[in-house]
C-alpha cells in the first residue's frame, strides 16, 4: 500500500501523459470570451462614473449637432422652395406679352 502513491522516479518532474494527449494552455470553452476582462481588471466605480459622463455630455453634444443640421437642412429647403417659386414667377413674367421683367 505504500507504494501506490509513490511516483516512479522515471515520471518525476514531468506530467503522465501519452504524448499524443499533450495540452498546452487553457482548455477550450473555459476562457473569457473575447473582449471581457477577469474580475480584477474591471475600473474602479469612479472610473465608470467618469465614462457615463462623458458618454452623457457626448451624448449632449451629438444631440445639439443634429438639431442644428435639421435646421440647417430645412432652411435649405425654403431657399430651394423661394428659388423655385421666384423662377415660376420669372417664367410668368415672360410668357405676358408687354410684362414687366423681374429683376
């Protein structure tokens, strides 16, 4: 009984495989998915609260910049839409025999 925990001396050292079976690293499936960190790098509360405000202001920011370029683009339409207008009204002008032209 006493030699059955004993390692024989030609296997100390070295691990008791068949050299087929070999592995080296962690099993598949057992690590993080890529992109996750282990539970000792994830920041600090103060880190995270620093990350939402800015995402806020951001945020914020983005928001202003597309109420802007709505405005911007609907006053492009009415430019386009007075353009438009002020042609038919030139076009009118020319079609009436004796008309006065527009300038």
């Amino acid at each position: 009984m006493s030699g059955r925990r004993k390692i024989p001396s030609s296997f100390e050292g070295r691990p008791i495989q068949s050299p087929g079976m070999m592995r080296h690293g962690p099993l598949p499936g057992l690590g993080l998915p890529p992109g996750h960190r282990p539970f000792e790098a994830l920041p600090r509360p103060e880190l995270l609260e620093n990350k939402i405000a800015y995402q806020a202001a951001e945020t914020k920011q983005l928001t202003g910049d597309n109420h802007r370029l709505a405005d911007i683009l609907a006053a492009e339409e009415e430019v386009q839409r007075f353009k438009a207008h002020m042609r038919s009204i030139q076009t009118e002008s020319d079609i009436q025999p004796g008309g006065y032209t527009i300038l």
